[in-house]
C-alpha cells in the first residue's frame, strides 16, 4: 500500500454508518494493487447529520467517488448532481462518480445480481421470476432485471413498512419497461408456491435467512421446487449456506446459489465506474473468501 499512495493518488469514499465491519475497503484495495491503479479506498462514518458536508467533500477534496451505504442511500439523492436512469427509478445510490466536479449517482446492486447469473452462465432475460423482498436489494433486482429483458416478474411482501415500495416497484416496472409485474401477499401460500413453480427463477431478497433470521427460511416445504432446472437465489451471503439453499437443494435444484457472486459484482461494477478497468474478481474471491 505506502508504494503505491504518493502525490497524485486518487481517492474513494465509503460513508455509511455503523461501517467498520465493510469488506469494501479490502476489496477494492487489493483490487487496485492487483492492477497497480492510483486509487485507495477509505471507509468513512457518515451519518444522515454529516453527509451534506461529506458529500460536498468529495468535490472540495477532488475525490474520485464513494460508495454509498445505509442510512445514506436516499439522503444522497437531492445532494447529486445527476443520476444515471436505472438510479433514478431505483430511487436509491450506491455510487457515486465525480467527473471534474459533477457527481452522478448508481446503484449497482441490481447490476451485480445479473451479472452473477452471467458469471454461472444463466441468462433470465426473456423468462419469468419470482421475487420475495422490496427494501433496498429487492428494488435494485426488480428494477435491474425488468430493464434487462426478464418478461415476467411476480413481487411477493408481507404487510409490512415495506408493502408500499413492493407496490411502488410493480407500478414502476409495468410504467417504463416491457416486462409485466404483479404484487402478491407472501401471506398466501397456495399463490407463492404456484408463482414460485410458474418461474424460471425464485429469488429471496428479503432479510429471511441473514443474522438474526439465519435458522428461518420463506419456503419450508423442498417439494415447491419441483423443477430441478429452476435457479434458486438468495442473497444472503453470511451463511454461506441458508435454510432457503438447504430446502432447494434438498428438492434436486441443480442451480442454487447465495449473494456472494451479487456481492463481488456490485463491487465489480463499481470498480469499473471509477477505474474504467475489470475488477479481477476471481483474485478477490480468493482474497476475501
Ligand atoms: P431492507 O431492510 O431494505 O429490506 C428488507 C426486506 O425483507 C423487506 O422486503 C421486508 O419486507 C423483508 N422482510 C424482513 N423481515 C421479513 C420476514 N420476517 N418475513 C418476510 N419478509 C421479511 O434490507 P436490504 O438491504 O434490502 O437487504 C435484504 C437482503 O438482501 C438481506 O438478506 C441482505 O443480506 C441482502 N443483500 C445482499 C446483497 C448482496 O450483494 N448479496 C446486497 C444487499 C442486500
């Protein structure tokens, strides 16, 4: 690191809070080391108090750009001077790029879950998904997906401060892109099972199965999957492991997977917004995992 820092490097921002736990920092660190880019990485404690000051910084400071975490990722939004149209609809940031003094906002998240299905060599573009979750990975998935060609998508929430977003996000997709969206009660059972086994793909972006829901999984029952050719995704990454990836596999479902390849890719895309290079994301896989 102290060959690579010197008068000219460039800096990236992390403002969230709480923050320390982030593996960001390492991520992208090593992955400017690995190609010998003039950038380095900070995690910053930010609050929605600090983050008008914070963000005006990265202008005065000339910095390259942040990532953007929670509770920030709204309250960014009227501090920006643009954001890129996926973002908009989103209505969340977590990216930001600052081009001599003009920062635009992204949100990778969406970006990162397609492209960890390219990565397994799956394309959902042209079929139909099932999605459990409309807070923040949710939408960014929703929108992400539907801008990217999947045909049909079926929104499942509970009646929580989350039914409204779900709502929001069906209404959105169906207004400005071709794929067509439903909103659905996850508390109707015999409609989320028949959902889940009318698509190509059921994805969990709810935070069932993460700490401190780790032992709960939304679908219980191993004969809803009754294709073994279907994907099964959930975003979860720590466990590696989920109750939802142990039901699924349990059913003979060939593709399961957890969020540690939407995680890399978020990354990834975010990387290549400030670099304009790859991230060498086999190399951080090692690194990190
Ligand atoms: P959020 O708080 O914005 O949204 C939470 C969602 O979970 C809402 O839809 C809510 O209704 C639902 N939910 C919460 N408890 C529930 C329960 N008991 N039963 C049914 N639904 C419930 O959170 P978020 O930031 O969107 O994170 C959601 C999940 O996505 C988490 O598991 C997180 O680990 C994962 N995630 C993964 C990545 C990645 O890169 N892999 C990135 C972001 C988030």
């Amino acid at each position: 690191m102290t060959e690579r820092i010197d008068g000219h490097t460039l800096l990236i921002g992390l403002m969230a809070y709480p923050i320390r736990h982030s593996m960001s920092p390492t991520m992208h660190n090593n992955a400017f080391a690995k190609l010998g880019l003039n950038f380095a990485y900070l995690a910053f404690e930010i609050t929605n108090d600090t983050l008008p000051a914070a963000v005006q910084s990265i202008r005065t400071l000339d910095m390259r750009g942040s990532n953007i975490s929670m509770p920030n990722k709204q309250k960014i939004i009227p501090l920006l001077d643009k954001l890129d149209p996926a973002t908009e609809m989103i209505g969340a940031v977590n990216t930001v790029v600052n081009d001599h003094g003009v920062l635009t906002g992204y949100t990778t998240d969406g970006i990162g879950f397609m492209k960890s299905l390219d990565d397994e060599g799956l394309d959902i573009r042209g079929h139909k998904m099932t999605l459990a979750g409309a807070g923040g990975a949710g939408t960014a998935i929703a929108i992400q997906a539907a801008l990217d060609g999947v045909k049909e998508m079926s929104i499942f929430n509970r009646h929580d401060e989350f039914w409204d977003n779900a709502k929001r996000n069906v209404d959105i997709i169906n207004e400005k892109t071709d794929c067509k969206a439903t909103l659905h009660d996850l508390a109707d059972q015999d409609d989320y099972k028949a959902e889940i086994q009318s698509s190509f793909i059921y994805a969990d972006a709810t935070s069932v199965g993460m700490n401190p829901l780790q032992d709960q999984t939304l679908v219980t029952d191993p004969t809803w999957f009754n294709n073994p050719d279907q994907i099964v995704f959930d975003t979860v990454y720590a466990p590696r492991t989920t109750e939802l990836m142990k039901v699924a596999e349990k059913a003979g479902v060939k593709h399961v997977f957890n969020g540690l390849g939407m995680m890399l890719e978020q990354g990834a895309a975010a990387f290549k917004l400030w670099t304009g290079k790859e991230m060498p994301v086999d190399y951080i896989r090692e690194v990190l995992f």
